[in-house]
C-alpha cells in the first residue's frame, strides 16, 4: 500500500507537469525527435528500479522506433510483525517473506510519433522467472494460556510455523507503462504497472506444544488460498545512456 501510494502520487506529479508543458507551447516537448526516430536511449541504457517486486537493475533495448526489450533483475527481503486476537486470545506473529526473479519484458508504444504525456506510453508482455517467492509465518500466545487455575507460558503453549511457496517457474506477466521519458541527454525513467500470473501456492505447517495437532489445518490453508496466483507489479526506475 505504502508503495501503491507514492508510485500514484510520482504519476500525477508527472501528468500535471507534462500539462503545462503542452499549455506552454507546442515547441516545449521535452523528448526530441530523434529519440523516437532511432530508438531511446539508444544503443542501450542501463538503469536501476524499485517497486512491489524489489529493488534491482535491469537493461533497455530498443527495438525501433515503437517497440523495446528490457531485461532486469529484481529481488525483496520483507519482516514485519502482526498482533491479532484469534479465538479471543491474544497472538504475535513473525513473518518473514522473499522474492527474487529474473525478468524479460517486450513493450509496444503504439503512439510513438505523437506528442504529449502519452507518447512514452506502452503495452507490455514478458514473464519473470522467480527463483525465489515464498513466505513464513509464526505465531504464538502474546499471554499466558489458562488451564483451571494453572497459567500456561506462552512457550510452553506451543509455536505454530505456517509456510507458503510458490514453485520454481516461469510465469507471465501483462502490463502498461510510460517507459523512456527522457529527463536528459542521458538518463531517462520508466513506471509501469502490471501482474504476474503464479503457479498455485503450497503450505506445510509444524507445531511444537500444545498446538501440535493444527499441522492438520495445512490442506485447508493451502486449498483457501489456491487463487491467490496474481502478484501485482508497479515499478519506478531510472536509466542511463552510456554511448
């Protein structure tokens, strides 16, 4: 959500820029002709990003005056803590989550030749191989467990760990953009927003104490979440022209 907001905020920026820019004259177009005529950047630029999917580097390709390659690398540690009440007891839980992925995308500017914000938009098709995509989840009592008159600690209750992966493939991806809006002679910045269609999720469980017996809750898990397959991607990125 956090990234969702400032990725919408980055756009609107954009836009209302690029408005007064058309307001200002017609001649004021910041991107020259010769970007679209022979491709930008141009032979290739190589850039760094960051979004939903992680933080890496990738290289641009074009491919002409309408269309692109972009191959990147991409790659998210994610910790957090989540405090809840299941079943009116109070719970913690540690959650820990990883994404790597190799990427190749092919993307279509189908008005290259106009002018204006939209000449740098683009209809993008590819697919990312994840090398890693999965998740852990361990939870426990924040109190003290009662039984009659007894207080049962929180680590003699027992910890319930709960894994979800994701396989080890390629999946596709579909999406949009506003890709090489020149800033310079040398760099330029792309922003895209798309998903990625996953494999179906996995989940195993182990439980330690007296929560031994909910490692049978595993089918279930996994069969709740067999269509959580869609993983959005939105992206800002920079890149620099070297030649």
């Amino acid at each position: 959500m956090r990234f969702t907001k400032v990725f919408l905020m980055l756009i609107s920026l954009l836009t209302l820029g690029t408005l007064s820019g058309v307001r200002a004259g017609e001649q004021r177009d910041s991107i020259p002709e010769s970007a679209y005529s022979n491709g930008y950047p141009y032979p290739f630029a190589l850039g760094v990003h960051m979004g939903t999917t992680g933080v890496g580097v990738h290289l641009y390709q074009p491919l002409g005056p309408k269309f692109g390659l972009r191959v990147g690398a991409s790659y998210m540690p994610f910790n957090t803590h989540i405090t809840g009440t299941y079943n009116n007891y109070a719970t913690r839980s540690d959650v820990t989550a990883k994404s790597g992925n190799v990427s190749l995308a092919f993307g279509w500017t189908p008005f290259s030749q106009q002018s204006g914000f939209f000449r740098s938009f683009n209809i993008q098709l590819g697919g990312a191989y994840f090398y890693k995509l999965d998740g852990e989840l361990s939870t426990r009592l924040r109190d003290p467990y009662k039984f009659g008159e007894i207080d049962v600690h929180p680590d003699h209750v027992g910890v319930i760990k709960t894994e979800v992966e994701w396989k080890k493939t390629v999946n596709p991806y579909a999406g949009i953009g506003w890709s090489n809006i020149v800033i310079d002679s040398r760099f330029s910045m792309h922003i895209d927003l798309g998903c990625y269609y996953l494999s179906k999720p996995s989940v195993s469980m182990e439980a330690t104490g007296l929560l031994e017996e909910n490692v049978n809750n595993a089918a279930t898990i996994e069969r709740n979440i067999k269509n959580y397959r869609y993983l959005p991607r939105l992206e800002f990125g920079f890149s620099y022209r070297f030649w």
